[in-house]
C-alpha cells in the first residue's frame, strides 16, 4: 500500500502529464506556446479547482482530487486550463462563454461541463438551512455569518424570493 504522501505524489505527477497533454493540443491548434501555469493543491471548500487569470495559476482541491482521481484529471485539469488559454489567446471574455467552450470541444475534444458531480460532503464543512418560496438552501458559515453580521440579503436564484433563516434545528 502506497502512502498518502507517495500516493499524492503520483497524482501531482499525473495532473503535471495532462497539462502538459493538453498544452501541447492548444499550441497545435493556436499555432502559438503557452507557458505552463503554476499549480498548487491548496483550494478548500466545494470547488475542486480555480484558475487565477493575471498569474497564470491554477489551483486544485487536493481532498476532490484523492476523492474523485480518474474524472478529475480527465475533465477539471483541462477545464481549468482552458480558462487560462482563453484569457491568452481572447483575453477577458465570459468564463464558459463560448471561446472556452470551444477550446473544451474542438481543442481538448472533452464536453464543456461547467460543474462537476463529485460528492462534497467531505469538504463543504458545516451548513445553514435557509429557505425560499421554492426550496431549502443549504448555506456556508461564511454567508450564514455575512448575513447575521453585515445585514446582507441572498435571493433564491430560480424564484428570486429573500432566503430565511430557519434557525438552529
């Protein structure tokens, strides 16, 4: 059995291959280079990566990463890398616009999911149920405190109705 550290280690290697893979697919097609992004595995919460346009870096949940390997090598590298190629080669357009749709369909011949379906329940942390006219919400701490402290409001985004707190259950 491989240790976490080793383990993680090899991940790390197989993330550097796919960017390097789908670099060289984005160099083919724009007949240009791209410098190879900074990367690092300190991203927290549900999102299981971030590319930071300006810096050329790209940062990855190390835990949705272990969790979910074979998926999120195949669709979040090259989905985090096709915003930075983007940003290069169009410059600041919408995030999943259609400049970054077609670098995932015609250059990096994946599907443009704009979200994964990975199981969160190891990094959401703790919740709040707040609720709507439609539904119930599940709330970070974070908002939960915006909203107690800085006397913020959420709307629900489908009935646009303010979300209630429903208090410690």
């Amino acid at each position: 059995m491989l240790s976490s550290h080793t383990q993680f280690r090899h991940l790390k290697m197989q993330v550097q291959r796919k960017l390097v893979e789908c670099l060289r697919l984005a160099e083919q097609y724009f007949k240009r280079e791209f410098l190879m992004p900074i990367v690092n595995y300190d991203l927290r919460g549900v999102k299981a990566g971030v590319a930071y346009l300006q810096k050329n870096e790209i940062q990855f949940n190390r835990t949705l990463l272990l969790e979910n390997t074979q998926e999120f090598i195949h669709q979040v590298v090259p989905h985090e890398l096709a915003h930075l190629i983007v940003y290069q080669v169009f410059g600041r357009v919408k995030p999943h616009g259609k400049e970054w749709q077609g670098v995932m369909n015609e250059v990096f011949h994946l599907p443009a999911d704009t979200c994964h379906q990975f199981d969160v329940k190891n990094v959401q942390g703790k919740t709040f149920e707040y609720r709507c006219a439609c539904q119930t919400h599940a709330l970070s701490i974070r908002r939960h405190h915006r909203i107690l402290k800085e006397d913020v409001e959420y709307l629900c985004r489908k009935c646009k109705g303010k979300l209630v707190f429903m208090g410690d259950n």
